[in-house]
C-alpha cells in the first residue's frame, strides 16, 4: 500500500535537538537524568557485525519506518539494524551505578557500551535496563546495539503492524521507539515499587524492592497531597510498607486526584504517586451486576485506541500530542480508553492518571499467521455458535510453537509489573479476537494471582472459555441483545466501526471500514441513531460497557472520530457529548 505524506501539527514542528526530553518514568522519578533521544547514526545490514560504515543518521525515538526518523527505509526479517552514538556524561552526573534505559525496542535487541555487551531484551513493547557501570569510562564512550525485529513473520509479539498493510493492519515499525535515557544511583538504589491502594481499609501498601535486599537501612514515605505534606512515617527492615491514610479524596475520572510520595532508603530517593481507588464487581439496586468504582455502579463509556500517528507510526511526536487524545475523548464525554494490542509509554498512562481516563490495557498480540476467516468472519455470522470453540487448539489459533507462547507469558508479566501501579487501569484484555489466543482461562489465573485489585476480560470479542469477569462481545453487524450471566458483566468490548474519509486528511485513496458515508452530517446522524438503540437502550437490561471504534484514523481504516492527523473532528461535537450525557443519567437511573 502506496503512503502518502500526511503530518500533525505537532510533527510539523518538532525539534530535532529536544525530542520528547520529558522525563519518561513519571511512576519512579530521580534526580538524575541524561535524555540521549536526538540524532544517531545507523545501519541496515545482513548480520550482528558491527559495520565499518553506517548509512546515516536517524532521529532517536522514531523508528527507520517513520517519517520524523529521516530515514523511512522498511527494516524487513533478514535485515538487522545498527544503532550508533557518543556519549560523555555531565559533570558531577556519575555516581554508584550507571543505568541505560530503553523505552521500548521493537523486537530483540542487544546493546554495548565502549564494546562490551551490557544487556538484551526480547520483545519489542516493554522498557528495559542494562547497568553500564563497569563499561563506562571517563570522557566520551560509545553507545552501540543492533536490532532484529521479525514482524508478522514470527511468533513474537506484533499488534496491528503487518509488512503487507492494509485494512485493519497498520506499517510496520523497528527499532527504538520510546526514549533512551540514563540516570546514575547509589549502590544500595531502589529497584522497583509496587503501589496498591487498600481502598476499604483507607491504607495504601508499599512493597520497596532495593539493590541490596540485605541493607537494613530504613524505608521512610512522605505523603503529599496538592504539593502539600500529610504524612510521613519511616519502618526498620522491612520491604512491605503500610500506610495508613485515614481521610481521603478517592479517585474517579470526574475528579481525578493524585497523591505524592517519597521514598527514601539508603542512599537513593524517588518520587512516585498514586491514588486511592478501587475496582470491583457487585449488584446494583436492581440486582444486575455491575462495573464498580469506588464500591459504587459506574458504566465505562470507551473509545478504541490503536496508538498511531501518520509521521510517528508507534511514536507521538510529542507529549502535547498524547495529551490531545486523551483530552478531546474527555471532550466528548467519553470516560475510558481501550489501548489496543499496544503499551504506551509511561506517560501516557501518567496523563490519563492525571487527568481523568480509565484505561482497559490490551496485552500484545502475537503467533504465527492468523486464519482470518476464522477468527473474524466465522464468529461474526454465526453468533454463539462462533465462540465456542476452544482455544487449546494450538495451530488452528496461530500458536503452535511452545516457544511463542512462553515467550508471550513472559511479556505478559512484565506487563502487568511494568503498569501495575497506573491508577487508570481498570481492565487487563490478555486476548482480541483469538489472535493468537491459547490457554485463555490459565491465562486469566496468572493475571488474578498476579493483580486481584483489577477486572479481567478474559477473551475480547468472541472465542469466549468462560473466564473473567466480563462477558466480552464485539458486535459490527447485528443489532446488539444483552445477555446476563450470573458471574460475568456483559459489555460490548467494539462496536461501532463507521467510516467518512476526508479529502486532504487522509493517507491513503482506499477506505476501509464496517459502513461507510460520505458526510460529517450522515456520520453524525447515524452514531446517533447508534447510542440512542445500542447503547443507551440497553443500559437497563444490563449493559455495562462500551468501546466505540475508533478514536482515529489510521491508514486506510477511517473510522476514527477524528482524522489521522489530529486535524477534523469528524462528528458533531454538541451531539456526541450530549448522547454521551444522557447515557449517563440513564445509568444513574437505572442502577
């Protein structure tokens, strides 16, 4: 598929000497902070040897496909691609420890410092750290990794890339594609944080993982609330620390307020934040089971989000971009965003935090070639009957290789631990649509064992092993019929999917999507006519979420409400956010 030039405001005007210099890991905040996104050099080649000569630069963090790269070359499978850049370190930077951090590299990578290897990773969607302390040296050091990203070709994790896009399956991407960056700690430094808010109990948890498990230097946490200090409390050789907050401001996106905390141990200190919040599962009035926050019904009115931007591709152009997403659904009434087969980086999850939005988190997706008539067409023409196939079927579901699905539990759990602390999530989505899909039900075990604090739609879409708490359907064709189980809530998890393309804010001539129309006026007409008898309507029989498809264009799937480049909103904004109130009161109503 031909792609034509198509560009955001803000890619319009990046700044290739500050790209995205925010601090990544808003959840674990230091002090020290070397941002090293800007331009390196890099090669493609046909193996691990580092080449005498590289091609040129590229714009760290997009990648090679994207047009803010500079490069816009396809990495393809026999292809491995070469990264290069100097580094020499501020004064008074170095400390203990020297740790390189990685966004996100897309798919396997392994990195060398001054030519020593210091670390690789597997998987192209999740942050990782190597420790460079013995590699660095004083005065300027080479940074260097190469880069084997297999795409659809491969039983690894992939999302909607495809290297023959088209339709529903975007471009696919390689290589760097969040931010590099390093920060230097002292010997005894805090590794990670696990965060969970004791709602009912009006206490928060702390679980302080160190460097040096056997220090016994205390662990002190300061509270703060709107910059303010509430509590401070220090514990003697422990690593689960229990806070108690007595009164509190809870958490919703109505009213979405963020606590402060520090914690200090040994030698190192870091800034985090959380709230208080809690989801759940219970009956209303009525005796229809329900979504809960904060132990009351509360109806998550959701937007598909695939997470891609015309010059970016995975990358937004800045964080300004991030946060218009998240704020113009807010606009709209909407009150959820379903990330599809795709992990932001941090701070898009701190912005929906802080701002207001639940979050329903896909796991990505992966396995061998999927038999799309099965699973999309047979599930979707023949209703119940189409879900019920079982999903230990390894090669009819594209997950014949053991290795594929261990790799894919391992990346689930570095999921779940990477985002664990995002007060936002609300739902973990480990499967859509049988992608991939196997093990469904042990796979819903792990998530609970792991994570009991959060929701589970065990399978979206259809191929349904009874597991979870949500009865998930996606439903583009029929007119939607709740049904109610004794343990599930029912939602449908996409819905929607009608597609207008406008002239000039398009990437390509070719229109994908469930219905199409050919004006903002009959687009807004018919979502309408949809929320009103699909969605509000069935609010009383036991309705209890929602995700319209989609929040944008992508490629030729245009059936976002707004355009690809973030320029057209393609509905009638006053209509939109007044089906979206009255969904509400319906629901306040009703439960």
């Amino acid at each position: 598929m031909q792609l034509c030039s198509l560009c955001t405001t803000w890619g319009e005007h990046i700044d290739p000497e500050h790209v995205l210099q925010e601090y990544p890991r808003p959840q674990m905040v230091r002090d020290s902070y070397f941002n090293l996104n800007g331009y390196w050099d890099y090669a493609i080649t046909k193996n691990t040897e580092s080449p005498e000569h590289y091609d040129g630069q590229i714009l760290v963090p997009f990648s090679p496909e994207a047009v803010l790269s500079g490069v816009g070359r396809q990495v393809m499978p026999e292809d491995y691609l070469h990264y290069r850049r100097s580094v020499t370190f501020p004064e008074n930077f170095l400390k203990d420890r020297h740790l390189l951090h990685f966004g996100a590299v897309d798919q396997i990578c392994t990195v060398y410092m001054n030519g020593v290897e210091v670390g690789s990773h597997v998987g192209g969607y999740l942050p990782f750290t190597c420790d460079v302390t013995d590699a660095v040296i004083q005065g300027e050091n080479e940074l260097t990794l190469w880069v084997k990203d297999y795409s659809d070709t491969s039983h690894h994790t992939r999302g909607k890339q495809k290297l023959k896009n088209s339709g529903m399956f975007y471009q696919a991407q390689s290589g760097i594609w969040q931010t590099v960056w390093m920060e230097s700690v002292s010997q005894d430094y805090i590794r990670a944080v696990r965060i969970t808010p004791l709602y009912d109990d009006h206490a928060v948890e702390f679980d302080v993982e160190r460097m040096c498990e056997e220090n016994s230097t205390p662990i002190t946490i300061s509270v703060l609330s709107d910059g303010q200090p509430i509590l401070s409390q220090t514990f003697d050789q422990q690593t689960i620390c229990r806070v108690q907050m007595g009164a509190f401001i809870s958490w919703t996106p109505e009213q979405p307020h963020l606590y402060d905390a520090v914690i200090s141990a040994g030698g190192d200190s870091v800034r985090t934040y959380f709230a208080m919040r809690k989801f759940s599962v219970g009956k209303d009035r009525r005796g229809i089971l329900r979504l809960q926050l904060n132990n009351r019904p509360y109806f998550h009115h959701g937007i598909l989000d695939q997470g891609y931007w015309p010059e970016g591709l995975y990358t937004a152009p800045c964080d300004e971009a991030l946060i218009y997403d998240i704020q113009k659904m807010k606009q709209l009434g909407f009150n959820m965003l379903r990330k599809h087969v795709k992990i932001e980086p941090a701070r898009w999850y701190y912005h929906c935090d802080r701002l207001g939005m639940l979050v329903w988190q896909d796991m990505v997706n992966g396995g061998a070639k999927y038999h799309m008539n099965l699973v999309c067409m047979f599930p979707s023409l023949f209703g119940r009957i189409g879900r019920r196939i079982r999903d230990n079927k390894y090669g009819l579901l594209a997950r014949k290789e053991r290795e594929g699905r261990e790799q894919f539990r391992r990346e689930l759990m570095e999921m779940l631990r990477h985002l664990y602390n995002s007060p936002c999530i609300a739902v973990w989505v480990p499967f859509n649509e049988a992608w991939g899909q196997f093990d469904a039900a042990y796979v819903t075990r792990m998530i609970r064992e792991f994570d009991p604090t959060r929701q589970i739609d065990e399978a979206s879409g259809w191929f349904d092993q009874g597991g979870g708490d949500i009865y998930s359907r996606h439903n583009y064709w029929y007119k939607l019929k709740v049904l109610l189980e004794e343990n599930r809530v029912f939602a449908v998890t996409e819905y929607g999917g009608y597609a207008y393309r406008i002239l000039g804010h398009s990437m390509v001539a070719r229109m994908y999507g469930y219905r199409k129309y050919a004006t903002k006026e009959q687009l807004s007409a018919r979502y309408d006519r949809l929320q009103r008898e699909e969605i509000i309507d069935n609010v009383a029989k036991g309705l209890c979420a929602g995700v319209y498809t989609q929040l944008s264009d992508v490629e030729e799937e245009v059936n976002g409400l707004i355009t690809y480049d973030r320029r057209m909103l393609k509905v009638d904004e006053t209509m939109v956010q007044a089906r979206s109130r009255e969904l509400y009161e319906v629901f306040r109503r009703m439960t």
